[in-house]
C-alpha cells in the first residue's frame, strides 16, 4: 500500500516503488506517458506558440510535481524538437524550511536539472504583512521575484508549471470569490517587466496524470512548502477541486466543458466586459 500524503491542494502519495534513473524517467515521458502527457504538452506549445526560434526560457523551479515535470518536457523538447532554444532554471527560495531545500535540490541534481538558486526571504514578508489570505500576496511577489531573476539572466519568457486543473479551478475562483469571468492565460506579456513574457506549457496536462508519472518514478517532490498558509488560511482551491470532483460524479466532462468556456465566449450574450483597461456594456452597440 502506498501511503497518501497531502499538498498544496491535492494529495500525492509516496511512491512504494523505488527511485528511476533519470534516463528511464526521461524515456517514459516520451513512451508510457506519451498520450497523457507528452501529446498534451506538445498540443500547447504548438496552439499558442509558446517556445519560438531564439528563445531564451526560465523555468520556475519550485521542487514540486508540476515544476519538476515542466523541466524535463523542455529538456525533451529541446533534445527533439526541431526549434532552438535555451533553458534557465530558476529556483527561489522564499523561506523553505531546510528538509524542503534539500529535497528540492537533491530531485534537482538526480534529474539533471541544473538550476540557479537565490534567496527571496517572502515568506517572512508575507507572514508579517498578510494576516487574512497570504496566499495570493505570496504567488504574486513569488512571480515578481521569477521575472526579475529571469531578466538578469537574459531571458524573454518565464515558463510555470500550471496545469489543467490549476486553471480551470482558478477559473471558478474568480466567479465565485472575486465575481468575474477570468481564466489563466497560456501565455501573456508582462505589465511590469518590458520584453518578458509568462507561459504555461502544461495547459493541456491534467493533475492526476502528473501524480501517476511522479509515483511511478520513484521521486518524492516538495508540495507547497509554505511555512505561513497553514496556519492563516483554509483552501479556496482545495473547495475548488472538491467541487468539480463532486460535479464529475454526474458529468463526467464537467472538467472539460469549464476550460472550453474560456475558448468559446459569445460575446452577443455577454452584459459587460472589461478590455485594455476600459469598461464596456452590450448597450454601447445595443441600439
């Protein structure tokens, strides 16, 4: 039996089968996971155009599943794929504690991932400053903190590892707590960073096939790692996951009928929307 261990958000469950080599672990996103996750990560890049000739990536390295998984698809890619470009890993640490950094660069180290590590120190700024709901202030310095290390190091794109499930839940998020129609983007330009571009290569990849992969080779990734949420907030996302997971139970499509609403707005029934800044209402055309 394996036992289950609990994320940010999901479970994971420690692996009872030994550490993979890292060349059994790179062969098997390519053949055993080919459909589920090499197809779906390939099916992004090309819609949105997301790696191009010439550029220079930084990878978020988080230690977790998600980010892991991303390092080795652009490792591949950069191997098989018939456009050049360059990789940075880029992995902060905003206040781990000492057996998460550790973790973090030994998973690193077995997978041939070799990242650049620097210091943030958020967790204590967030703790301090964020009493009620840490976690939005915390992804948002944490990403201000990518960008600008990324623009140190030359780099034109930042590349995170959302998933499937982190954008149709953040999705439903923004409905029910922040009441307003929003989506995570495959890719988007920086406001606060000129030349800077943030994009999600695992769009298409769902989280539990990102679970089956890491079980079976062996790792034992950080989860989330903070040291301020658990003791401030209960989970919206975790209320998220609950929700579709319960709605799937009557539809199993529920999952996918979310993301295609982000893909198949029809603006002649839409009351008002919000572009480049300026507010707009169906009665500006109305008559």
């Amino acid at each position: 039996m394996a036992e289950s261990l609990q994320g940010s958000g999901c479970s994971l469950t420690i692996p009872t089968v030994p550490l993979k080599s890292v060349k059994d672990i790179e062969r098997s996103i390519i053949k055993t996971y080919r459909k589920e996750i090499w197809s779906r990560f390939i099916k992004a890049v090309k819609a949105f155009k997301l790696v191009e000739e010439g550029d220079r990536i930084g990878i978020g390295v988080s230690g977790g599943k998600d980010s892991l998984l991303l390092c080795k698809l652009l490792q591949e890619l950069k191997i098989h794929g018939d456009v050049k470009f360059e990789i940075e890993y880029l992995a902060m640490n905003p206040g781990y504690h000492i057996t998460n950094e550790e973790r973090l660069k030994e998973n690193c180290q077995h997978l041939n991932i070799p990242i650049t590590f620097f210091d943030s120190g958020i967790f204590g700024i967030v703790d301090a400053i964020s009493s009620d709901y840490p976690c939005y202030l915390c992804a948002k310095m944490r990403r201000g903190a990518l960008y600008a290390k990324a623009q140190e190091l030359g780099c034109n794109k930042l590349a995170l590892g959302h998933h499937f499930d982190d954008v149709i839940e953040t999705q439903l998020m923004n409905i029910f707590y922040a009441g307003t129609t929003k989506t995570m983007m495959p890719r988007l330009k920086s406001l606060n960073f000129e030349g800077l571009e943030l994009i999600r290569p695992m769009y298409y990849i769902h989280e539990e096939d990102i679970i089956r992969f890491t079980n079976n080779a062996g790792l034992m990734p950080m989860n989330c790692g903070c040291v301020v949420a658990a003791k401030k907030t209960s989970s919206k996302r975790r209320e998220m996951k609950e929700l579709i997971a319960k709605l799937k139970e009557n539809n199993p499509d529920i999952d996918k009928c979310i993301l295609q609403s982000a893909h198949n707005v029809n603006m002649d029934c839409i009351v008002g929307w919000q572009s480049n800044g300026q507010k707009h209402s169906f009665l500006d055309a109305y008559e």
